[in-house]
C-alpha cells in the first residue's frame, strides 16, 4: 500500500509504530480535515484489541477504536459517556469516530474527552514490549500536546464504574446536530451519609485544554449540603477568577457566562441552591 | 506495493494510488461514481455520503487505506435496491428533490437510519439525517418522504 | 384544488434522485484543464507585479492581458472587472487563473505565485464608507409637517448582517473552445442570456461567438445570478488562451468567503404618531454593496419600496444608498433587499405599538394598505389584498393571540416563550419597467413530428421546478399527457431569450407567455408538421408606467402575501433558542404544483428563519470573512426545527398562468421579524435591532437586562 499500513492485530500496529514514521489513523474525521500532505497513514480501524468494551472490576474499559456509535449501542458504557457522545456532529461522524481519535487529536472541544476528565479516567498507552496507564488530565500537555510518544498508541480508555451516576451534562454549540461545541460542561455529584464526596466540574471548548479545578472542588468536598450552600457564593467567585478563557468565534465573555450558569444550575441541581 | 482491495457497489476492485487519498475523490475520479457530491470536503454537508460495511460515512473523511477489505456503496449501486425503488417513490411523491446535490447522501441517510431502524419516529427521522444539509426544501418533504417510504415500504427494511 | 395545482412527479426527479444528473463538476476530466483563481489576500492594494513560477508544459497563467475583449463585466454597470486591474479591491478578488491538467499541481502552482502589493488604506465599516454607488430619494405627502404635528416620534435603528445563499453546490463554470472556434461555456448558473452578454463582450466576438448551457445546477437563490457571468467570462478567457477546455468549481471556503451575499443593512427609522396612528415615516437605508456594484442598484431599489412594509403611510421620504466598502461585493439572495427593510419596518411597529400600550398585531392591522390604495411609489394595489384572512388561518393553525397573551405575562424557570407575527409582501417580477424595457421576453414552443413538444425558453431550473412546470402548462393547454412536453436545461444556441431566472419572474411572466403560446399552437396545429410559436411578453394594460428617476408609479404588477408566527424558547443560561413551530400563511396565487410550491415555501422560510438566528457571518479588522466553511458559517439542519406549517392562500393574479404569482423568494422575507419579535416576548419585552440574534446576543441581553 502507497503511503500506508493497514495492522491486523495490535502487535502488527505497534512493529509498525516503532519502526516507520506514521501518523495513527483511527476514525479520519479530524486527520481527513486537516489534510496533511505527505503523511503516511496507521490505520488501526480494524484493529480487533482496540475495538472491544470490556469491564472488569474497577473499570469500564473502552478500546481506543470503538466508534461513538459502538459506545451509544453498549450496555456498558455509563449514561453520562453516552449523553455526551451522541451530541457529537451527526451519525455519519459518530459512524466514524473514535475514543482514542477524540484523543488523539488533542483538542479541548472533543466531547467525550471532557467526560474523561470530569471522570477521573485514566488511558492505557502502549508501545512494542511497554505500557503505561496515565491520568488524562496528565494526558494533555497543552493545546494539540499530548504525552504520548512516537512509538505509542491509545490502546483502551478506562472508566470508573462508580461514582458517574448522578450527573449534568450540558454541550452548547451553534446549532442541534453538526455542531461543535462552543462551551460543553459536565459535572458529577456524589453524597455518602449526608456529606459530598464528589463535586467534579468540567469545562470543555473553553481553553487550551479541558479544564478542572480539582483544588476548589476540594473546598466543598466533606461538607454537607447545607454547608456548602453557605459556601456558595464564594465558590462560584473562585471560578469565576480562576477561569481564564481563550477567544473563538463566540466571545470569551459568553462563554465564561455560561460556564458560569451551568455551574451554578449543576450545584442547584443537587441541592446546593 | 500491494494495491488497496475493496468492494465497490458489489464488485471487487483494486486501488493503486496513495493510502492517503480521499475516498470521495477516487469514488468520482478513478471510478466515475458522480452521484458522490463534494459539497464540503470537511465532513460538514453530507453530500457525499456512502455505506462503508453498511454503515453511513462521509466520504471527503475517509482515506482510502481505511476500506481495505471493505465494502463501499454509493447511489451507483443502491440505486438498483428494491429499498431504492421505494425512497424514490416517496421523494417523488412529496417533490422532496429540489436542486438534487443533497439527495444521493441523504437518500443513503436514510437507507443506513431504515436499516436499523424500520420504523422511526419523526424526531429518530431528523436524528438520522441530521448529518445531511439541504438548503433547497426546509426538510419537511425530505423527512415526511422517509416516513412515508418505512410505511409503504413494510418489510424491505 | 384547480386541476393545474395537482402535484405531479417532477420530470427530473429519476435522473436527480439516482445520482445520474450531471452538475458541472460531473463531467469526466479527459482532456479539460483545471483552472484555480489566484484571489487577493489583502483588502485594497496597487498590485505592482505577481511573481508566476516557472510553469510546466501544459501549464497556463491566465490575468487580464489575456482578455481578448473587454476586461469589464457588465452586470448593472461595468465596474466588475473580469480578471483585477491594477488594483485589487477586496480580499479573494480575482488576480489571474492557473490552469493545468493536474488539480494538485495547479494549486501548488498557484499557492507558489507570489503577489507584489502596495498596500492602500481599505474601507471596511459601514458607517465610515463614504464612497456612494447608488442614491436614491422618493417620498410623499408632507412629512415634515407630519413629525411637526406629531404626539410621539419614534427613531430607532435596525441592522442586519450578510447572509451566504449556502447552495449546496458550489460554483463552477467550464468553458470549451468548439472547432468553429464558437465557444462553449456551461455551468451552474441562473441566467443563461446574462452569462452570454458577459462572455461575448470579454471575448470579443459578438453574440454568435458563444453560446451557453445552464448545467443542472445545484441551487441558486439569487447566488448565481451574477457571479456566474464573472466566472464564466475568467473560464472563457482561460479556454481561449489555452485552446482547451477549462473548468474551475469553487471549493466551498472559496465560495463561501468570495462569492456574493446578502447585503448588510443598517436601516434608519424615524416614525410620527398622532391620535395611536403612524402619520408619517422617515426612513434612511443604507446597504453594504461591497467592493463592486454588481447588483447593488436594483437589489437597493427593492428594497426601499419595501421600506414602509404592509402599512397605509400617508407621508413618506426614503433615501436609500449603497456604499462601497473593501469587501466581497454583495448581489442577489432571495428577497433581493426586501428581508432588510421588512425586517426593520416589522421591528418599528412592534415597538411603537408596545410603547403605546397596544397589542402589536391589532396595531398593525389597523394601518394595513387594501385593495386601491396607494403603495409607497404612488402605484396601486390593484388587487385584493388577503392579509385579514391569513392572519386568521395563522392564527388558527397557532392561537396566536392567546399564546402572545399567556407569554406576555412575567415567566420563571430556564426556559422562556415567545411568539411573534411578521406581515408582508413581495413585489412579483422586475422593479419597475425592467420586464418591459429591458428584458423583452420571448419564449417559443416547437411541436415535433411526433406530437412531442418542447418548450424553448432561457429559465434555468435550479430546483424551483420549472422543468415541470412549464411542461405543465403546455400540457394542461393541449391537453396532451406530460410526457410529451419536454424542457431541457436552456443552451442559448437554442432558446429565445425569456429573461433570467430572478425575482420570482419565471412562472408569473414566462409561464404566461407559454400558457398563450400553447393555447396559440393548439388552434394551428396539424399532426405530423413540425411547427413553431411565439410569444412576447405585453406589460398588463392596468399598470401605472414607472419612473426610476422618481421611483412613482407602479413597482410591481402584482404582489405575493405572507403571514408568519413563529414560536419559540430560549434558555436562560446559554441564550440557544429552540423553535417550537413555525408557521406561515402564503398567497402566491394559483400554485401551478402544490407540492413544488408547498417546498419553496418551506425552504425559504427555513432559510429565513437561519438568517434571523444563527447565520452569522462578519469580516474581521483586515476584511476577512472568517466564516467560510460549513462549520463557520451554520445553516439549519433537520434537528433545528420541527416541521414547518405552510398554508398556501390563494388570491388569484389574472395576468399570471391560471392566476400564479412570483412565488420563490417571499417565504423567506419576513421570517427574521416573526423571530425577533419572539425572542424580545420569551426576554421579558426587551427592544432588539439586529438580525441575526445570536445565542451570544441573547445573553448579553440577560446578562444587561436580567430576566
């Protein structure tokens, strides 16, 4: 093949990966787009290993190459993953695209990248002989930077199992299908005897990469609703001065408005009005 | 190097030129299929839809790498389906063609949302073709034509 | 239903529907070179030299040297160059063609061509622009007398942003240089005899020396009216100097950032009420015609007889101009002027009724025009005027009123409602003395031996239906099955010139002639003779003669009605709105096919409806469109609306075929109005000036003005 290897297995994939100067090619959405010239393709659309979704006992293993549309038939995959994956564009690009293209192509606007964040997910990483398993917010270096060196791949996004049911998701974009998203937001609440485990918030579209800010979640983490209801206003403030949103085709000031109004709705909705 | 092996509206055929070119762009070049529309070239129109393995993809976002071993359909060869036949006769009912560039993408919408889905509601009909522009008819023809061809059409899909 | 309205399966729907229609971009590339448009990247420049690559053999640089004739594209004047002069005046303005066998290699080519500018101050705001293309004033009555006497002045200002037609197929023209040495020019387009004069004047050569094909062309609205002829005239000079064919298809960021569009607005409203009634109305339009004038004259001209909109105003001044800025140059898109003004116009009642403490709908309806009154240009509404009735069937299908009540009253929660109702006209066929002036219509039929006949008239069908219509007419006439009436896609080589395809003009005007052709041939014919008739157009004996220089008299024979609601909701903390129904009520006269009539209803309104909510496109501080493509620049898909209610009202025309008026272009005029309206309701009755109305737009709204 010109300018191109197909791998049958995972271990064809990554020979090739070590060995040749190519660029991994799971779903094309994006890489069609971008159009590259003179590359040579990976093509791991058919790479059995990366197209399963497993669970085992902490996890919900999603492979790098199931499609969204895979995932939205899944019984495994979690309500939230699924609510976020089926805003994405339309059924001919979920058709097409995948969890680890989504990663891959390293930008803050993939829809099912800030379910991965607001999740706590982690992504197992692979090369010839070696695998790692990282953190996916350590994932993302900065806009279009990833940690993933030239002899890796994605192999499997593992999702938590608990801790993802009660949940809001929101995507805002310029239109209700083939839409990319302007600003996208999902937050995860968790309440054990009275008192909050979990306030994880993600914003997506909005900056270089998703962002969370796991060090004011901690604030309200331990108290009780009541508490934090107290707590509120200061916490909203804290956002608001954290946030620092890049410009796009819509104003940064809308969009920090309505990360703003979907925090506030997100905390509303579970009692913390 | 070994050509790209694929199957094209049901016959085997052997591509020779780059892994990297886009299906779209050989589907019109090398085999003539010219009911495949290039509207956008970015995965943003539909116009250039087809079933890879039956499945609805645009084309302009395929490399053709990515159907090694694959079967491609385009209107070329749909348009001799019985399931066809009856789409046909539902647009043609309602006058859903206008202008035409969206209709051989959107009637392969809606042949990939039947096939899985033989009855669909309203909302499930926009859900499937949501993918597919079209400027000409403001959509109401389009998806009472699909309502109407899973009806009458009963039991071809 | 009369029998002519019974729909039927249009005659191109096999062809279109199973892929085999051939666009321009179609046909097989043996033998024809690609050509590609080396276009400005700055706004405004002295081009001083282009630095051409060494080219390969087969390869050609094609620019203004190479026009054999007259580097001037006549559209209304002649200030649109073929290829630049010496300089360029807006960013994507066509330097020179690369042309050459292979596409790949002709865009490395001409990414490789360097451009040598001088760089020159641009014009890119509006409200600077102080270059005038065009200015014109008319009026009536005493208005100053009228603001003098007046209880309460309203002055408000209204803008609207551009709009890109977004057909689905690009542009694309292809020139072939046949062995007589005529040459052969086919493509996308709307108006065959206009792309003809073009491309005979470039070449120099004479009508005789070319002829031109409208292609199946893969929509229009108004988008392919003019710039075909620019294009065309590139390809043709491109062809002539390669001695091959030549094909140049726009990509879509191309088309999309250089191609004509909606004009811009800024409309000035000064309104005087005395005893709860406008007396009088001061308007000021101003339109963005871009770097050229194009279109802009009579796209201004429509526009500003519109301005007073569907209301009895006893005193009026208008002036109206269009400006020239260092951008894409504007042209024709469905509407042609009259969405801006009508928007603006349906936006000034609604808030002189509100200030008043009256319901908005009941206030316009009090200053409704009728039957016999004057319009603005001291013309007359010959016929009736059918509003009452379709705003009662608006209602009917909506409870207009009782929901514009219950939305009316304070809301809480995420999600708020509204509804609004938008009332106006469009003035059916040519401004003014257009059709009898200048175009002069002439359409033929020819019967052949075999009882076969085909109409022989220049209207292109670019999904409108005209394909089958006007074999439907011919037909019904002969009384002969519709399979023996045939209308091809026109070739000037073989058709009378029967005008362009524009303004809603080919069924009212051309459908006409060929109604009295038919019933002409039906009374000579004679089976197994191949015969010929003819018919040209006779402005109807009613019309009051129309002045340009002082725009009075009749601007349009006849007008199509329109009443639309729209309902909607938006959400309070991300400013998306969602419509919850459309609907609209439209008198087009006879429709001479329900279902083809019933689709432009339908698809004009979905695109008036994108225009007044998320069909945003500006230029940035250097005068770059930065919308350019499908993700940039949104247009409606199936999830953003449920399906629209169109009604057809039918107030027969007695001068169109069967009673059949302009049609194509009303549903979309008023959609932005009905819109606004809604949204100002579901934010608590705020005042809102411009269309689009972004989701941005509505939060800023809340974020000011709470909720």
């Amino acid at each position: 093949m010109v300018n191109g290897y197909v791998a049958a297995s995972l271990s064809e994939a990554l020979e090739i990966r070590a060995a040749h100067d190519v660029v991994p090619y799971a779903g094309g959405t994006d890489l069609m787009v971008e159009n590259r010239p003179n590359v040579t393709y990976l093509f791991l659309n058919k790479v059995p290993e990366l197209k399963r979704i497993t669970v085992d006992d902490e996890f919900i293993r999603i492979g790098a190459g199931v499609t969204f549309t895979e995932a939205l038939a899944s019984p495994d995959v979690p309500p939230l993953m699924k609510e976020a994956v089926s805003r994405i564009a339309a059924p001919a690009i979920r058709n097409a695209g995948t969890f680890g293209g989504n990663l891959g192509n390293g930008s803050a606007k993939a829809d099912s990248v800030l379910i991965e964040f607001v999740a706590d997910a982690k992504l197992r990483l692979v090369s010839k002989g070696c695998e790692r398993v990282v953190d996916v917010d350590k994932f993302y270096l900065g806009r279009k930077k990833l940690d993933l060196r030239s002899d890796e791949l994605i192999a499997e996004i593992l999702l938590p199992k608990q801790g993802l049911e009660q949940y809001s998701y929101e995507k805002v974009g310029g239109r209700n299908a083939l839409a990319i998203s302007r600003v996208s937001f999902a937050g995860v609440f968790g309440l054990e005897d009275g008192r909050i485990t979990n306030v994880a918030a993600a914003f997506g579209a909005v900056a270089d990469t998703v962002l969370r800010y796991k060090d004011l979640e901690a604030t309200l983490l331990g108290k009780t609703v009541e508490e934090a209801k107290a707590l509120k206003a200061d916490y909203l403030r804290a956002y608001a001065e954290r946030m620092t949103l890049t410009r796009g085709r819509v104003s940064a000031e809308y969009r920090k408005n309505v990360c703003m109004n979907l925090l506030d709705a997100f905390l509303t909705k579970f009692g913390i009005g | 190097m070994a050509d790209i092996r694929f199957t094209l509206n049901g016959r085997a055929v052997a591509y020779a030129g780059s892994a990297g070119d886009r299906l779209l762009d050989v589907l019109r070049r090398d085999y003539r299929c010219t009911s495949v529309k290039c509207g956008c070239k970015e995965g943003e129109c539909g116009a250039c839809s087809v079933l890879i393995d039956g499945v609805l993809m645009n084309s302009c976002c395929v490399a053709m790498g990515a159907v090694e071993g694959s079967s491609v359909v385009t209107m070329e060869g749909f348009r001799e389906t019985e399931r066809f036949a009856a789409l046909s006769k539902a647009f043609g009912d309602l006058s859903a063609v206008q202008c035409g560039f969206c209709i051989p993408g959107m009637v392969l919408a809606a042949e990939a949302l039947l096939s899985k889905n033989a009855h669909p509601t309203e909302d499930e009909i926009r859900e499937g073709l949501s993918g597919n522009l079209c400027r000409c008819t403001g959509y109401n023809a389009i998806v009472n034509a699909v309502n109407n061809a899973a009806k009458e059409g009963n039991g071809l899909w | 239903m009369d029998k002519i309205s019974q729909s039927v399966v249009k005659k191109d729907h096999a062809t279109k529907i199973s892929g085999r229609s051939v666009y321009v971009a179609d046909y097989p590339s043996e033998g024809v070179l690609c050509g590609k448009l080396l276009h400005a990247k700055v706004a405004r420049a002295r081009v001083v030299r282009v630095e051409v690559p060494e080219l390969p053999e087969g390869y050609f640089y094609v620019d203004a040297k190479d026009v054999p004739g007259d580097n001037n594209v006549n559209i209304v004047l002649d200030d649109t160059p073929v290829y630049c002069r010496d300089t360029v005046e807006y960013i994507g303005e066509p330097i020179a063609m690369l042309c050459g066998p292979d596409e790949a290699e002709v865009e490395r080519l001409r990414d490789a061509c360097r451009v040598v500018y001088e760089e020159l101050e641009p014009v890119l705001d509006l409200r600077a622009a102080t270059e005038t293309f065009f200015d014109y004033h008319y009026g009536h009555g005493d208005v100053d007398g009228a603001f003098a006497e007046a209880d309460a002045i309203y002055d408000e200002e209204f803008e609207t942003g551009y709009q890109e037609q977004a057909y689905l197929e690009t542009q694309g023209m292809m020139a072939e240089p046949e062995e007589s040495g005529r040459m052969f020019v086919h493509g996308s387009s709307q108006c065959a005899y206009y792309i003809h004069g073009a491309v005979a004047r470039a070449l120099g050569c004479g009508p005789s020396g070319v002829h031109i094909l409208q292609d199946v062309t893969g929509g229009g609205f108004g988008g392919k009216e003019a710039f075909p002829s620019i294009l065309g005239c590139q390809v043709a000079v491109a062809a002539r100097k390669c001695g091959r064919p030549v094909r140049c298809v726009f990509d879509r960021r191309e088309d999309m950032e250089y191609t004509s569009k909606r004009h811009p607005s800024l409309c000035r409203y000064k309104v005087a009420v005395k005893d709860g009634r406008v007396t009088a109305m001061d308007i000021d339009v101003v339109f963005n015609a871009g770097a050229y004038s194009t279109l802009s004259a009579v796209v201004l001209q429509r526009g500003i007889i519109a301005a007073p909109g569907v209301y009895d105003v006893p005193n009026l001044r208008v002036h109206g101009c269009a400006r020239k800025t260092n951008t894409s140059p504007c042209g024709a898109y469905r509407g042609f002027g009259a969405p801006q003004t009508f928007f603006a116009v349906e936006m000034m009642m609604d808030h002189i009724a509100r200030d008043l403490g009256v319901d908005s709908l009941a206030f316009k309806q009090a200053h409704l025009v009728k039957q016999g009154d004057s319009t603005s240009t001291c013309g007359r509404y010959h016929f009736p005027v059918p509003l009452p009735a379709m705003i009662e069937e608006v209602e009917t299908a909506c409870s207009y009123r009782e929901k514009r009540a219950a939305y009316a009253k304070p809301q809480t929660g995420r999600y708020r409602r509204g509804i609004g109702m938008s009332l106006y006209f469009h003035g059916a066929g040519f401004t003014g003395s257009g059709e009898r002036d200048l175009i002069k219509a002439v359409a033929k039929l020819r019967k052949y031996r075999d009882g076969t006949v085909e109409v022989l008239a220049s209207n292109g069908d670019i999904g409108q239906g005209v394909r089958t219509t006007f074999p439907k007419i011919v037909a019904h006439e002969l009384n002969l099955p519709l399979d023996k009436v045939f209308y091809d896609h026109p070739d000037t080589a073989r058709v009378p010139d029967s005008g362009p395809t524009v303004a809603s003009r080919s069924l009212m005007i051309v459908g006409e002639l060929l109604r009295r052709a038919a019933i002409h041939l039906r009374e000579v014919w004679v089976d197994g003779e191949e015969q010929e008739v003819e018919e040209r157009y006779k402005e109807p004996d009613f019309m009051i003669p129309f002045d340009i220089t002082k725009f009075d008299g009749d601007a349009y024979p006849t007008y199509a009605w329109a009443v639309n609601a729209i309902e909607l909701e938006i959400d309070t903390l991300t400013g998306t709105s969602k419509v919850l129904g459309a609907y609209g009520s439209f008198d087009v006269g006879t429709p001479v096919d329900y279902n083809i009539v019933l689709g432009q209803m339908e698809g004009g309104f979905l695109q008036g409806i994108g225009y007044a909510s998320i069909e945003k496109m500006d230029c940035d501080d250097k005068g770059r469109i930065r919308n350019n493509s499908f993700s940039d620049y949104l247009i409606p898909t199936t999830k953003d609306v449920p399906n629209l209610r169109c009604m057809l009202h039918v107030e027969k025309y007695p001068d169109g075929p069967y009673g059949a008026k302009g049609a194509g272009e009303l549903p979309l005029v008023g959609a932005p109005a009905a819109y606004l309206e809604a949204v100002e309701q579901a934010l608590g009755g705020s005042s809102l000036h411009h269309a689009p109305f972004t989701a941005e737009d509505t939060l800023a709204v809340i974020a000011k003005e709470g909720v």
